[in-house]
C-alpha cells in the first residue's frame, strides 16, 4: 500500500478576512471540522456577572477521536519542510492581526482585563507567533572525523496537549500552538473553563492554515484536564497554572512518561534599596504588584523596601494607587478590572479576612466592597510579619505585603525563603550592586531596574515549585522536542 504523501499546507490569501462570529457560535474543532456536543455550558463577564454564550462540553469520546485524528496528522505534518510549516504559522498569526479588535474585545469580556492590558496581551499573542517563526533549530555536527559524522538532531515529540490558564487566555494559547506547530508536533488545545471563548476562536481560525487534526480544540469542565493529562496518545503536556494543579498534572502524566512543561505560580520579590528615585520607583513597583489585578504569576508579590526610606516609599505607593481606577474593562480610563471568577474572588475573600483575624495593617484598602463584578480594590499590608499568609502564600488578587529590611545578607534570605521561584526585581542606582544581588536570587529570571521584560526570543520558566523546564526561546522549542544523536560511520566495520 502506498503511504499518503506529506500534507501539503494551503496558506490563505493573506487579504483574506476570514469570518468568525465573535458573539455566539463558540465551537470545538475535531480533526478539522466543528465537534458539537449533547452538553453545554457557559462562561461569566466577571464585571458584570452576565452569562456569555454557550460553550461545548466535551466527552471521553471526543478525547479519543481528537487523539486519534491528531496522530493521523502528525505522520503528514511532521514531513511538512519547516519552511512550509513557518510560512502557514505566520500566515495564521496575519489572520489573528487583522482580527485584533474582535479578540481584544472578546478577551476583556471573558476575562475582564481593561482596554490597555487587554491590547497588550493581544499584541503580545501576535507577537509571540512572529517571534518564535524566527527561532531555528538546526542540525548540529558535534564530530566530523575520518571514521564517522555524529550530528545531534531534534525531532517531535508527536501530539501536544496545551492547558491554557484563564489570566491570559490569549497570549498563552498562541505561544504554546505556534512552538509546537513550527517544531513538527501537532496540539490540542484546552483552555480555561473560565475563558475559553479566546482559545475556540483561535483554533477555529487556524483550521484555514493546517490540516485537519494539525490544530484541535477541547471544551469542557474540571474533569477534562485530568483525562488529557492521562491519555496514553498525548506525547507532551504544555501546562501553566497553579503549583497544586502542576503537581497533580506531573503525577497523572507519570503514568505514561508523557513530556511535561509547567509553568507555575510565583511569589516574587522587589529589593528596592535607598538609592532610587523613590516616587518614580514606586510608581512602576505598584504597576507590577497590582497589573491585571494582581492575576499574573510574575506579579510582585513581596516588595522589601529599605528601611531608611520605607515610609517615604509606602507613601508614594499609596499616592498611586488611589489614582487608579476600579471598573468595567470594557470602559475607557479604566486602570483595574475584576477578578475573574468566582472562585479566585472567595480564595483573596480569605486574605482581607486576615486583615482584621491578624491586626495587620492596612497602608491603603483592606475592603472588599459589595458590586456586580468581582472588584477587589488594590490593597497594600504595611509590615505584616514574615510568616503570615500574605508573605508566605501567593494570593494571585490585588493585596500584597510591604516590608522593610537594612542588611543586604538579610534581605536576600527573605527574598529567597519561599518554596517559590519564578521572577523577582532588584531596584538600584547602583547597577553593579543590583546585579550582584540579582545572581544571588534562586529565581528564573531576575529584572534590575526592571520587572515582567519578557519576549519569545528568551527562555521563561521558574525555579522550585515555579515550575519544570522552560517555554520560549530555543530552549523552550526544544522543550517540544526528542534530542536524536546521529552516528553515521563512512565505513561498514569489518
């Protein structure tokens, strides 16, 4: 029987303005064609608490079948040349660009993020496409000699499954598709029960520039992420979330030694020390505590302040922050949107409860007031002791502790005592200073004068409980990767 030759990629004209209904019709792909399902359910607008339309459920069934029609496509899509597959990734990501509005607006109503933030994630999901395109692979000749070549080679891993967090339902699914895609694998595509509006559309839209099965989408509920996690035809794991749920993911996927990539919560630390330009530093200190309401795992979350000028430093963090605005992120010169679901509200509902449980003290809001969304407002602890909840654990909400500290040796131990490492930021005049300190912190990446600089050309991952191996760069292409060592001897042995 004469095997199928390679797919052959169809990119679409790209003046073409492909039709998506960004207001209802939210579908699962499966092996190139929409997957409707006996179950629905919906996401919430978390400014308003209105229900968003109707999203499937998927089975055990669907699992299979996608599983099964994402093998099938691998065998052809892994043949593809690379230029093939680079020129369709970036065809796709031209597609996503001349629909940006339509995601932006769709990503602020499900995930509540205002306008600006919102601009940026959906830049950055462009962005991220384009980046990687750029990032070869190449076969690499560790030994050339008269006896042999040994060449060292990277291979796909085969189906991919991509568990997409709800804090960036965007960005984070297209920097996860565009890796996998250009490296040969082929991915499924899981996001959020809380956001999935963003991730169907995507991989509805990308059915115009793959094969069938190449891109696939599953919709569903808590239940879905473990059978995935499980399956025996998934090859590799792309998951970002929580620390608990990454252990759970590492565990499950033991069963079958499938890939796992994990990118986990933080609990980063500022270091600012007395040398700064306090009301320009604590500007952009509060920007990265308190950026999409404190739901990023890169926020800061612990910002020790240099005794000397500690009240000076508070003062001016509060100054800003009362100059945010709290509401609708549909609205323009709103600054902070909503929490985004329910459930992360009730889990910060239990740090406000400690302000007055503990006799911490508040430096600028400490309520949570009742509304029709899930707005928390920004909340700054002056001092609470190094072993309280707010120091120890990662809210992932708009409340972090301010603390002081006067030796360096000190300061460093406080910042690294956490189970937790995935950034942090030291903020000096002194950049020799700063660096020395920044290669003392167990962290995966460290900013000086600087926080939450990332890019697709730059390896990101953390350290401890923050997470296993890296995404982005060329290690995190090879992170889709099997490593293959090639022995070609110019003679047969005797």
């Amino acid at each position: 029987m004469t095997p199928p030759p390679p797919a052959v990629v169809a990119v679409d004209n790209p003046q073409t303005v492909h039709k998506l209904d960004f207001q209802d019709g939210f579908v699962q792909i499966i092996n190139g064609k929409s997957a409707p399902t006996a179950e629905s359910r919906h996401g919430i607008n978390p400014a308003t608490l209105k229900a968003k339309p109707d999203v499937p459920v998927a089975t055990r069934g669907d699992l299979d079948r996608a599983v099964d029609a994402a093998k099938g496509a691998f065998k052809r899509w892994s043949k593809v040349p690379y230029e093939e597959r680079r020129a369709a990734v970036l065809a796709f990501a031209d597609a996503i660009d001349k629909r940006r509005t339509e995601f932006r607006d769709l990503l602020i109503s499900e995930q509540g993020k205002p306008i600006p933030q919102a601009d940026a994630e959906t830049d950055a999901a462009i962005e991220w496409i384009r980046g990687m395109s750029d990032i070869k692979l190449p076969e690499d000749v560790v030994e050339d000699n008269e006896r042999h070549t040994v060449t060292t080679r990277y291979t796909p891993l085969g189906v991919v499954a991509a568990i997409v967090p709800w804090n960036f339902p965007l960005m984070l699914a297209t920097a996860k598709i565009a890796p996998a895609l250009l490296t040969g694998n082929v991915i499924i595509v899981k996001p959020s029960p809380f956001t999935p509006y963003c991730g169907l559309k995507v991989v509805e839209l990308a059915q115009h520039f793959f094969p069938p099965g190449v891109v696939q989408s599953l919709s569903g509920g808590d239940d879905l992420g473990p059978w995935i996690t499980s399956h025996p035809g998934i090859n590799k794991i792309s998951f970002t979330g929580s620390t608990a749920t990454g252990k759970l993911v590492m565990q499950s996927a033991s069963k079958t030694l499938a890939r796992v990539t994990l990118e986990l919560g933080g609990n980063d630390p500022a270091i600012i020390f007395p040398d700064v330009d306090v009301d320009k530093v604590a500007e952009k200190v509060a920007l990265y505590a308190f950026l999409n309401s404190g739901q990023v795992c890169l926020n800061l979350k612990r910002i020790y302040v240099h005794e000397s000028i500690y009240d000076q430093f508070r003062d001016a963090m509060v100054k800003h922050i009362k100059a945010y605005t709290l509401g609708d992120g549909s609205q323009h010169g709103v600054s902070h949107g909503p929490l985004q679901n329910a459930a992360q509200y009730e889990r910060v509902k239990t740090f406000f409860d400690d302000i007055e449980r503990q006799g911490w003290k508040v430096a600028v809001g400490g309520t949570m007031e009742p509304s029709d969304g899930y707005f928390v407002a920004p909340t700054v602890i002056d001092r609470p002791p190094e072993k309280s909840r707010i120091v120890v654990e990662e809210p992932f909400g708009p409340i972090v502790p301010l603390l002081s500290w006067t030796s360096e040796e000190d300061v460093v131990s406080r910042a690294n005592n956490s189970t937790m490492g995935l950034g942090a930021s030291i903020w000096s005049n002194d950049v020799a200073k700063a660096t020395r300190i920044a290669r003392e912190i167990e962290a995966g990446t460290v900013w000086v004068n600087a926080h939450f600089d990332i890019s697709p050309f730059v390896p990101f991952g953390g350290h401890k409980e923050s997470g296993i191996g890296t995404e982005w760069g060329p290690g995190g292409l090879k992170g889709f990767c099997n490593v293959q060592s090639l022995f070609v001897s110019k003679s047969v042995a005797n």
